[in-house]
C-alpha cells in the first residue's frame, strides 16, 4: 500500500509554514455517504488536509442537516449543494462557498428493470418520454428537499408527470439497498455509486442520467459546493485559504492520480464490487473540474433547480449570485 502523503509531497505547494505551525482546527459537515463527496475522501485519507495546516472533523448530518448546522455556527462548513445557498440566500441568509467540487450533475434515476420490462421502456427515448415511467412509483434520494430530490422533481415536470405523484423515502445505502432487494422501493434518484450498484448484475435500468446531460440546461451546476459563513472567512482567512488549499491539491489527486484516488475509495466503500468502483468513479472525475472554482452559471441553475422543483417560487429566484462565492482561496 502507498504512503499518499509522502508520494504526493512533491504535487503539494503546501500552505506557507503548515508544518513549522500548530494544525489548524476546523469542521466540515457531509450530508450523505456517497461518491458525490470524493474530494474530502481524497483529502482526509491522502492526508491533503494536514498538508495544508488542518485538523478536520468530519461531521456526518444527513440531508440538509448539514448546511443547518453550518449556518447555525454549529460548523465551519459544509459540503452542500447551491440549491441550498440559493434557497437561503432567498430567505435572507447569504452564505458564501468557496469551492464547487462537482460542476456536473452526478445524479442518475434508475428503476427496477422489471417495472421498465413490463412498460416497454426505451432507454433511447426522449428525456420527456423515458420519465413518464416515474409516475406513481416509489423512489429513493438521500434527502428530502436535497439536490438529488429536486433533480428528480425537475425531470418528473419533464416529462409532465406531476412529481408528488412520485412516493419519495429518504433512506440512507443500506437501508435503501435492502428496501430495493425487497422489493419495496422501485428505484433510487442518487449519486455515485448507489445506482450502479443497482444496475451491476442487470437488477435496474438508468431512466435519466445527469452525467450524461440528462437535462441539457443543467450544466454547469453547484454541486458538492463547500460552504461556510461569510464572516467566519473574515475571522478566520487561514483557514479558508488552507481549506481551499486542500481541495485544490484534491481535485489535482483525483486529475493526476486516479489509480490511488479508486483505491481511496474502494477502501471507504469495501462491499462495493472493484467495477462499480472504477464505474463510479469515472462519474466523479468527470464531474470534478480543475481547479474547483465556482461559476455564477452554477449558482444561477442551481436556482432553476430550486424554480422547476417547485421548492421556491418564480420571484424569489436570484438577481444576483456574486457575493454569494469567491474562487480567491482556490486559484
């Protein structure tokens, strides 16, 4: 096994002094277990964080736990989606993220092949048409209100399906994995690498993809966006500039070195089969721009997102996105 922090010590400009200095406290919340979150898997087991001067406590808080905590104080940031910054900045609370580790969408509907048997299911079809397989079924996301949910609500209105048709659980993989073994759930709207799992021994069949511009206007798009307080970079600028610093180096991991990043993740996702590793992770790299900087475009259809779903209404969407990210600690 490779020593990652001593193999990459070279790809690191470390952050000035992070090793003549005390490690910085910080803590990031993660809403969900999934690939989605590859680049703190690749920081914290690559020891990409201490390189930069950190000492991060990762927080598991389901769905929108997370990005509540953080505005709470309860955190110093947490890996969302800019369909939550847009939604609270709405409601008047303008948080700022610094970094947009998917700019992609990465989420997949998939169903039970079964159900697409029986309806004689066209993969090839139109968008508008291959959804309409959504209406009355049951399907699972990571979070009720999540970006996944409000992906799948946004392809449901595609293809003119009413999407509180659609019966939606909240399940975290293990749970939603024995739910569809049992034949209880009929698919799942998630990220990496819970639909291919679904799909490696031929069990389920991918009715929209993300990835592959499932819709087309969605790209880019806020996604895995890290987020913190406005003020909290303004008490404590270090250790947003090491925290940029970190994802930075990897995203550059995951770019340069996706032999050890898949071995990263295989290791934090043991019962996942190697293929649907390599699989997922092909998702992941793709979605994963280099260097990590944020687009207003992304904030902008995070918003549409936030529109189509019908979690806000048509005037309180955005004018503006520019305070609401800086890329200066991800240049």
């Amino acid at each position: 096994m490779k020593c990652w922090p001593i193999v990459f010590a070279a790809l690191l400009v470390l952050a000035p002094g992070a090793h003549a200095q005390t490690l910085e406290k910080t803590t990031i919340a993660i809403p969900a277990v999934s690939f989605a979150f590859t680049a703190d898997y690749v920081a914290e087991d690559a020891g990409l964080y201490k390189q930069s001067g950190l000492d991060v406590t990762i927080k598991f808080l389901a769905g929108n736990a997370g990005f509540n905590a953080m505005v709470s104080g309860a955190v110093d940031f947490a890996f969302s989606s800019a369909t939550n910054l847009d939604r609270a900045a709405a409601r008047g609370q303008r948080m700022l993220a610094i970094a947009n580790m998917n700019n992609l969408p990465p989420w997949d509907v998939v169903i039970r092949k079964s159900i697409a048997d029986a309806a004689h299911f066209d993969p090839k079809a139109p968008l508008a048409e291959r959804v309409k397989i959504l209406k009355g079924r049951t399907i699972v996301v990571d979070g009720i209100g999540s970006a996944a949910h409000s992906f799948l609500r946004v392809l449901a209105m595609a293809g003119g399906v009413d999407p509180d048709s659609i019966t939606v659980s909240a399940l975290q993989p293990q749970e939603m994995l024995a739910a569809y073994q049992r034949g209880q759930i009929d698919g799942v709207a998630l990220g990496p690498p819970w639909p291919q799992t679904l799909e490696q021994d031929g069990g389920a069949v991918v009715v929209a993809s993300g990835i592959n511009g499932d819709p087309a206007w969605l790209t880019p798009i806020g996604s895995s966006t890290v987020i913190t307080r406005p003020q909290f970079c303004t008490d404590h600028r270090s250790v947003c500039e090491k925290m940029g610093h970190a994802l930075s180096a990897a995203s550059r991991f995951v770019h340069e070195h996706p032999a050890d990043a898949i071995a990263i993740l295989q290791k934090r996702f043991p019962k996942t089969a190697p293929p649907v590793v390599a699989a997922s992770f092909a998702v992941m790299r793709k979605a994963m721009p280099e260097p990590p900087a944020i687009e207003a475009k992304a904030l902008s259809n995070a918003d549409r997102i936030n529109v189509e779903a019908g979690f806000i209404k048509p005037a309180d969407q955005l004018k503006t996105y520019d305070d609401l990210f800086t890329n200066e600690y991800v240049k």
